[in-house]
C-alpha cells in the first residue's frame, strides 16, 4: 500500500484475503464481544474469545405459538445438525445448575419465573462445552421481549430466528390430540403422527395443559407477547407457515438456516459464467453490468484490444491471430490476471466469460489466484443452440444484427442484402458444441460451488435467478437429511 498516493491505492490482495478468512466478521465479533461483556482484561478475553473458535456453529431460536410444532422441528434440527437443543423443559430439568431450584420456588408458588432467572439459566448451558463448539437450538425462548433484551445484553444473539405460524383453529385441534412419549420426549399425534410400534404407544401421556381453554389462553398470551419478539429479532426473522405437512415445513426451516446470516462485510462480486457457445453468457454478462456496475471482462474481446492496443501482450498474441491457433493458455491467463487485479475489478468487481474452455484451464486459472466467488453453469440443448446461432445475420452496411425467428428485419431491402458469418453455419455450430459437451464434464468438476441454471428460458427470468444467488449469501454445504431429499 502506497500511503503517498491519492485516492490511497489497496492490492487487491488485501480485500481477497480478508474475504477468504472472514477478517471483517470476526473483527466485529470480537468487537461487539468486548463492549458487551466489558472485561478487566480484554486481551485475554479476546484471547480466550478466538481460542473457541465457533463462529460457523448454528445459533437458532425456533419460536411459534403453542401447537406449531416448535419441539419436533427442533428436535429434528438437533439430530441433523449434531446441536444442543434448550427448551424451558429441559432447562428446568437440568442437573448442571442450582439456578433450577429457585426457579422450582417459583412454580410452587404459582409465580412466573423471572426474565432475568431464565437469562441466567439460558447463559449457564452455553457456557457448557456442547454448546461452545456444536452450536445450539433454544425452543420456544425468548417468549418475551423482555427474556429477548436480556439475552441481547449477555451477548447471547441468535443467527437465525425462525417463527412457525398457522391460524389458532388449526392449533387448537392439534394441541387437542397431541401426545409425548415419557421415555424419549417425542411428540406424537393422534391423528397426524400416530407411531406403529405398539411398545411406543403404550407409553404415550398427554401432556399437561393442552385443554381448549388452557390452549386459547396460552394462544392469547402469545399474540400479546409477539409484537415485542418481532421487534426484537425482526432484522434476522423467517416467518414459515406450519399449517402444511411436518416435512415440508423442516424442508423450508432447514433451508433457512443453511444460508448464512446477512452481515456489514464488504462485498466484491466475482462472477465466472461458463457454458456452451449460444447459451447466452455475453447477455448475462452485459445485464449484470449495466444493473450494478460490474466489470465485463469477455476474454475474447481482451485478447482483440491487446493486439489493437499494441501492448507487451498484444505482440505475443498477434502471431496466434494470424495464424488462426488458439492463443496460449498461459498468455491469456496473465492478460487475465493484470485485468481482474486492477482496482476498478478490485472495488466494483467482475463478470468473466469465454475462459476457461476446459478443466486445463481452470486449473491453470486456479492457480493463478483467480477465484470467483460465483460460478454459474448456463445448461441448454444442442437443438436450441443451433436455433438462436444459425438464424443470426448481419446487415453489411448498417452493421445492426438480426435473427430470422426472433428479431428479423423490418425492410425487404435490408433483408436481401443480410449475411451469415460462417462462424453460424450449422456444421461450425454443430462442431463447437460438440466440443464444448466433451469437456463440460470436467470442467464443471473444478468448481464445487457451481450453481447450474436452465439457460434454455427467457433471458430476464435466467438473468433474475443469476441475481438471486449473487445477492443472497451463499449456503453452507450440509445436505437435506436422506428422506428430505
């Protein structure tokens, strides 16, 4: 960094690496740590707080009214993803805290136990080693804004917050027919869930409270305290409907909270489009542009303004050109290289299409530090390939492009007078595609992270999914359980 130029010149470098190892988060984690716990020491907090290293863990509040199917969403949620699951129950039967007994007092009495009791008993079990390093599922907490502003003030902060939802007739009948397995703590119902094995069933109690009008009163409690809830945690809220079959509802809840949670960190996007000739990376490419400003980096147009520029890497390339020979891998990937580290790609980010052709030169651009941040695979069938390439025609004089089926031309002189580049004639066409299809296999292999779109639609609705995936945050890798799928 040189600190004598202005504007103040950052390698690119810098930005990647932060971005690579999450600099920006766990900075403001650390940061947001010290100002709420305040320690005497804050190295060694720091110290201690970086030596956990759990920041990836799952930290998810499922929240509903009472029927809506919180405890068996939670519970497959634990098994899936291997985490603590924290209910008012299984806190007020724990054996790792003498918080329990005074809570004990209270419900003997007939009192409600105190926000600030339930706060200090939720912040006991994190302290506890599962929690630290799996991650945790609490049930049903905070039922209040209040227990929520407490929890906030220990640092105590979910990443997600998923509120389940269905109309109180629906609740009501459900919570009439539900049953608990004393053994395991399942819930089950009698008409929707009812086990097979006989031994379960015998086992099977009805839970205490669940009549029609201790239901209605709970439900009336919850619409009071929801308000609070929403205010508290509506930046990272997911409302989903529970009013569908338990599957589909986790299906959905899963999915949420595979995305990673929103955060202030800086941004560059660093798109690589790659798929066969006609599948339309260049309009993709110019759509993402215009909308936010991306560089439009098209290999084959660097390597035509290198030669017409005259530069170091345009004499090095004009041979190639002039011998009609593919230009070599290793030219193109240092054009490319000086290209994407300038500090416009650096700070607006990029768009790439037209490299890599095949898995050599992906690998090759691999290790050339060129990483993007989203690869997306444009599918489409050779039949409409040969529609959208071979009915192309180009007016020599105008020079305006047409398309026979799609935009043909409006006048019967310029039509007589349209050429087709022989580049689009079927057999060139049919060669290229047949190239690519050898390959693609491979290629798409170099990239984990692919996302593969239906190219063969309307190119504002691929261009819409595309916009999807780059402004939402990526998902993590776990998979749906088996019987998701």
């Amino acid at each position: 960094m040189d600190a004598t130029r202005r504007p103040i010149h950052i390698p690119p470098q810098m930005g990647l690496y932060a971005e690579k190892h999450r600099l920006h988060q766990i900075m403001q984690e650390m940061l947001q740590g010290l100002l709420i716990h305040k320690p005497e020491e804050p190295i060694d907090f720091l110290i201690k707080q970086l030596n956990q290293d759990n920041y990836d863990v799952p930290k998810i509040c499922i929240l509903g009214p009472p029927a809506s199917g919180k405890t068996t969403i939670a519970m497959w949620l634990c098994k899936q993803l291997g985490t603590a699951r924290i209910s008012p129950e299984t806190l007020l039967n724990s054996t790792w805290s003498d918080l329990r007994y005074k809570a004990e007092e209270y419900q003997d009495t007939n009192q409600n136990i105190p926000g600030t009791l339930w706060a200090e008993l939720i912040g006991e079990r994190l302290q506890i080693e599962d929690c630290i390093h799996s991650g945790w599922i609490m049930e049903g907490i905070p039922q209040s804004r209040e227990l929520a502003r407490e929890l906030q003030g220990m640092g105590i902060i979910p990443k997600h917050v998923v509120v389940l939802f269905a109309p109180d007739v629906v609740l009501i009948e459900r919570n009439l027919g539900k049953r608990v397995d004393i053994c395991t703590g399942e819930v089950y119902h009698t008409t929707f869930d009812w086990p097979t094995e006989n031994y379960i069933r015998q086992r099977l109690m009805v839970p205490h409270g669940i009549s029609e009008v201790e239901t209605a009163r709970r439900l009336l409690k919850y619409h009071q305290d929801y308000p609070g809830i929403r205010q508290s945690f509506g930046y990272c809220m997911k409302l989903i409907n529970a009013d569908q079959p338990c599957a589909d509802v986790f299906a959905q809840v899963f999915t949420h909270v595979q995305a990673p949670p929103r955060t202030l960190d800086p941004f560059s996007p660093r798109i690589l489009l790659c798929g066969p000739p006609g599948s339309g990376k260049s309009m993709q490419a110019m759509l993402l542009s215009q909308k936010y400003g991306i560089i439009n980096v098209c290999c084959g147009q660097l390597l035509k303004e290198a030669v017409a520029d005259e530069t170091k890497l345009g004499e090095l390339i004009k041979p190639y050109f002039d011998s009609g020979w593919p230009v070599a891998d290793n030219i193109v990937v240092k054009m490319l290289s000086e290209r994407l580290n300038m500090l416009d790609c650096h700070t607006r980010g990029w768009v790439l299409h037209g490299f890599p052709r095949d898995e050599d030169q992906a690998n090759l651009m691999q290790r050339a530090n060129i990483n993007p941040n989203r690869v997306f695979f444009l599918h489409i069938t050779p039949e409409s390939i040969l529609e959208r390439l071979c009915y192309r025609m180009l007016d020599p004089v105008t020079g305006e492009r047409y398309h026979t089926l799609y935009q043909p031309s409006a006048s019967k002189e310029a039509s007589d007078r349209l050429l087709i580049h022989p580049r689009d004639l079927e057999e060139a066409v049919k060669l290229k595609v047949d190239a690519y299809l050898r390959i693609a296999e491979g290629l798409e292999t170099c990239f984990e992270d692919a996302i593969f779109i239906n190219g063969d639609q309307d190119p504002q609705t691929v261009f819409e999914y595309i916009e999807s995936y780059i402004v939402n945050p990526r998902p993590t890798t776990v998979g749906l359980p088996q019987e998701m799928v």
